[in-house]
C-alpha cells in the first residue's frame, strides 16, 4: 500500500478509536462498548502500522458497519447526530482509503 493513503488510513482507524471512546465514556456497559466499537479500529491500526497487508481489507469490510452505524444513530438519536456523522465521514474515510491502492491499479494506464 502506497504511503499516503497508509497514512490517512491509519488516522482515520484511530480517529474512530477515538471517537467511539469519547462516545461511550459514561455508557453503562464501557466495558462492552470498549470491546465492541474501541478495539476492532485500535488492533486494526495497529496491524496496519506493524505491515500486516490485510489490515486495509478488514478495515474497510468493518467500516461498512460503522457506516451503517453511523447513519443509524444520526437518523434515530438527535443528541449525538454530531458524533455519528463524524463516525460515517471516517467510515468512508477508511473505505477510500483502503481502496484506493487498488483503485489506482486498476484504472491507471497501462504502458
């Protein structure tokens, strides 16, 4: 994977991490919502950084579900319509940019 879109991957992983635990701080349940929405983008970015070349893939078949979650809560829960518009804007974010390696290799011109 080219740098650039490593590198945006990579803070757009984290930048959820750190969404989803401002998000759900002062849940009943942290624990669970730790495990649940914290720790697949933290190990993902982790795998990224330490070179593990699936890390983009399963990064962005997970962001398909905190898109969805991300619509979900802007569209049913108004008081943080905020926090899941931000979390949709990086799902996408994420999907971009762990597509776009391949992307570019299949739509460049060939020589």
């Amino acid at each position: 994977m080219n740098t650039a879109p490593r590198t945006v991957l990579l803070l757009a992983l984290l930048g959820l991490a750190a969404l989803y635990v401002g998000w759900f701080i002062n849940d009943k349940h942290w624990l669970a919502t730790q495990l649940v929405f914290t720790a697949p983008p933290l190990a993902l970015a982790i795998a990224l950084r330490l070179g593990w070349r699936k890390a983009g893939f399963w990064a962005s078949v997970l962001a398909l579900g905190w898109f969805s979650h991300g619509v979900m809560s802007a569209w049913s829960h108004p008081e943080t319509r905020w926090l899941a518009l931000i979390e949709t804007a990086l799902a996408l974010l994420v999907i971009f940019a762990a597509s776009l390696p391949g992307l570019r290799a299949r739509f460049s011109k060939r020589r």
